[in-house]
C-alpha cells in the first residue's frame, strides 16, 4: 500500500482548463484511440474511445494562488492529459502509485511553504516511498511534484502527511 497520497488536478482547476489552459490556449478535445494516456484528473490511463485534452498546466502557480507563495521563476507550466468533461476524479491509493511501472524514470521536487524548490531527486521506480520520506524528514518541504524525466509532464503531487 502507498504511504503517501497522491492529489490529482483539483477539480475547480479542471473546469478552467477545460475552457483556457494555463498557457492561454482553448482547449481542444479529442478522442483516444489506443488510450493509455497518463490522466491527471482521476490519475488513471485513459481508455480507447474516451474524450481527452491535452492541456498546459500550472500547478506550482495554481497552489501559490490558493496559498499566498510566490514561486517566482519556478513556476513551470506543461503539458497534461485530462478528460475533456468531466470525470469522478482520483478513488483513491492503492497497492502502488499511478503510473507506476518498474524501471521508469521520475523527478520528485521539493517545494517550501514560500513557493520556491528546496530541491529534487531522481528516481528510478519503485522507489517513491522513499523519495517522499526523504523530502519530508526536512521540515522546510511543504509539497513533492513528481514528474517524467522524459517529457517533464507532471504526473500528481503530495502534500505533506
């Protein structure tokens, strides 16, 4: 079971990037044929046959907003995947982290209460329960984002427990 729980795209910041995405772009459904887009409205892989956007999203700025930091430079917008409408979001943790598969690379960055990094690790997966105890034994870290270190999408954050 995962020690830590994921947080996928907060459902009010879904609704507006449905519409505008974090770079200003409207948003332009399509339909999965394949599926296996990593989804990070309900952090699951998509299905052949749904309707999906592929957005640019903000999350360090979208949490500075609701919390009063100010991540200055970083704040890094990039590519998501998410369901066009809406969905029944993240059900929750389970036996491992989404999009977790043996051998895969991931960044787990470190963010302070103020917005700005305290740091990063890379991963090789499994291996996440470890990077987030690391992150958190510093008290200073307030959140991890966890990243691809191929395409540098965002896959889902944790806050601190």
């Amino acid at each position: 079971m995962s020690l830590y729980t994921p947080r996928a795209v907060e459902p009010a910041a879904l609704a507006a990037l449905r519409s505008v995405d974090d770079a200003g772009r409207p948003c332009l459904p399509y339909t999965a044929e394949e599926g296996g887009e990593p989804l990070r409205c309900c952090l699951r892989p998509a299905r052949p046959g749904e309707r999906l956007a592929l957005v640019a999203y903000a999350p360090l700025r979208r949490w500075a907003a609701a919390t009063g930091a100010v991540p200055g430079a970083y704040d890094e917008v990039g590519p998501v995947f998410v369901h066009a409408e809406e969905c029944g979001g993240f059900e929750g943790a389970g036996e491992t982290y989404p999009f977790e598969r043996a051998g895969a690379l991931r960044t787990v960055r470190r963010y302070g209460a103020d917005g700005r990094i305290l740091g990063g690790r890379l991963v090789e997966l499994p291996g996440l329960d470890e990077a987030f105890d690391e992150a958190f034994a510093d008290p200073a870290v307030a959140l991890v984002h966890v990243r691809a270190v191929e395409y540098g999408c965002f896959h889902f954050e944790v806050r601190r427990p």
